[in-house]
C-alpha cells in the first residue's frame, strides 16, 4: 500500500498553483501543502523548479524547526481532523427540504413525458448510436419529471449530494426545437416547487431554501469521475449522455456558480463549461474560488469561445448546440483538467 504523508509539494497543474521563487524571484516555486486541510504551509516553504540555477528547497520539517508553535497547533487541527466526520450539507439549520413524495409523484403515469423529454426522444432516442433505453436512463438519472401546474413543463428536480430534494425548477420547453418557451409577460420568471407548494401550504411559510447544483447527488455515486459543470440543466442533461464518463451538473445559470455550491467539489477533477460570452466571468469567479476550495485540478473550456463564428454569436449559439453538432459516443477517460 501506497504511504500517505502529512504534508508534500502541491502537483496541481496550472499558473495558480506555481509561485514566485522566494530565493530567486522566478515564478518556478511548488509549495508544500498539508494534506490534511489542503492548505500551504508558509509562502517560502517548498522547492524551486530551477534545480541547477536556484536549487531552493526548504522543506517542511525545517520550517517546524523555525516555528515549533505552529506545529503543536497543527497536529492538535490534524487530532480533529481524524475524528469521524458528518455527511456533506446535513446541517438542518442551513436549509430545508422537499418530501421525496413529489419527486414520484411527477414521475407517475408518465407524466415525465413533458415537452422537453419529448425532445430528448425524437433528438437522441432515433440515433443509432443511442436509442430510447438511453433517454430512459438519463430520466431516471436525472428526476426528469412534470409538472401539472403547468402543463406539458419539465421539473428539473435538485437532489443534493445527500439524495435530499432542495427544490425543483420548472419549465416549458418547445418540443420541436427543445428552446425554452418564455412567458411574453414574464419573461425572465421561473418557476419553483417549493414556491407551489408553499402558496398551497404544503411547506412552512418561512421554508429555507439553500441551493445546489443540479445532478449534485451524481457526485456521491460517481466519486472518481471527472465532474463537469455547465451553467443550463438543458446542457448537463445532453451533455451527460454525449460524453457518459463525465459528472455532468449544472450551475443553473450564470449567476448559480458560487463558493458555497462547489465546496462538494473539492478534491475532485472539475472542468467547467461556460456559455458563449461568459467565459472570462466564469474564469474570474472560478479563480476566485479556487482560493478557497482545493480542487485537486481545474480548468475553463474555452472551446465555444474560441471556436463559435461571428454568425453564430449573432444567432445566440449556446453550449448545448455546440455539443449537439456531434452526437456519436465519446470516452473522455483521457481528459485532464488543468
């Protein structure tokens, strides 16, 4: 068996993860990490790439020699550390949650053959790399239910990392294009269950709702693959079925990619998928984030950015009709994010 250390140099690839040099000013330092709260030690402990020209290496062991303090302070954080720890996102006075009764309840008498479903048969279920039993899996997958408030609306369920039912988002969808169908009055209104369910009193009045990510609960089941976040549930879905080894979740828009939704991607492989447009302000949040959650890697696909035409831009192209331009199996077992 392989032996775990305490602490080692941060192999995260990336220019956010190489630091200046503090022996020659060269941005060519990896620092030593405590891989108990994934945090650096110091600034100058770690070792300088520049091995004949530099050679700087202090390792942990010396900086402890220097600041003996710190490490009773850190060995007392590690005893805690080792103490058997709770479920992620349990804290019940955080946020509230939905019967998983609903849930079934817009599953039953095929009522999840919504407009947007209807959709997903006719685009993957008639090719021949697919087939309906994969629009089938993906339904069950991702709690692809109806609504009967709205008729012929998808419920794009949020199951957390738990299997616990935050809310469900709903909309109407063209079932020839797969577009969203908008309310000409409302435009930019959406519609939630627990806001049903709280005008028919079948939630408290002051119900906590505390988002997550849409397909989070794929992340406790599939805890080795590499996750990849799309802003639209619409995309995540497709996505999921384009490329099988990939998480596929959804942020749930441009504004849904926050700090506290991606503490359950830590130590995990993330790309992220921004739409058209929205590259470099996913790029500075994602950046932002990164400081505080340690990703065990990351990147920002720039591919729609650096590939969409200007007519393309004009028309609105987003991610999910890029990724339907190629609808044949793909293994992205080989992927790394950076």
């Amino acid at each position: 068996m392989e032996k775990e250390y305490r602490y080692s140099l941060d192999n995260r690839r990336g220019a956010n993860f190489i630091h200046i040099c503090p022996n020659c000013g060269k941005r060519e330092f990896k620092r030593y990490i405590d891989n108990t709260t994934m945090e650096y030690i110091a600034e100058d402990v770690g070792k300088c790439n520049r091995l004949i020209k530099c050679g700087f290496h202090k390792p942990p062991k010396v900086h402890f020699q220097e600041h003996p303090e710190e490490k009773t302070k850190r060995n007392e954080l590690y005893r805690k550390k080792r103490q058997p720890k709770s479920p992620i996102n349990i804290n019940e006075k955080d946020y509230d949650i939905i019967d998983e009764k609903y849930v079934k309840i817009s599953m039953w008498n095929k009522r999840y053959i919504n407009t947007f479903t209807i959709w997903l048969f006719k685009l993957i279920g008639n090719n021949p790399h697919y087939g309906i039993g994969v629009i089938k899996d993906v339904v069950q997958k991702y709690d692809l239910g109806g609504s009967h408030r709205i008729n012929g609306a998808v419920v794009f369920w949020q199951r957390d990392y738990n299997n616990q039912i935050r809310t469900g988002k709903i909309m109407l969808y063209n079932q020839r294009t797969g577009k969203r169908i908008k309310d000409e009055n409302r435009p930019n209104m959406i519609n939630w269950v627990h806001y049903y369910l709280k005008k028919e009193h079948r939630l408290k009045a002051d119900f906590k709702l505390k988002q997550c990510f849409y397909g989070e609960h794929l992340l406790k089941k599939y805890p080795n693959a590499i996750v990849a976040v799309f802003e639209s549930e619409k995309t995540a879905i497709v996505a999921s079925i384009i490329f099988p080894d990939l998480v596929c979740i959804a942020s749930g828009g441009l504004g849904g990619l926050n700090l506290q939704k991606c503490k359950v991607l830590a130590h995990r492989h993330v790309i992220f998928f921004p739409d058209l447009g929205c590259y470099q302000q996913w790029k500075a949040k994602v950046e932002g984030i990164s400081k505080h959650i340690f990703f065990a890697s990351y990147s920002i696909n720039d591919v729609l950015e650096d590939n969409a035409t200007e007519e393309e831009r004009a028309g609105g192209l987003d991610l999910c009709d890029y990724i339907i331009k190629s609808l044949t199996p793909v293994s992205y077992t080989h992927l790394r994010a950076h």
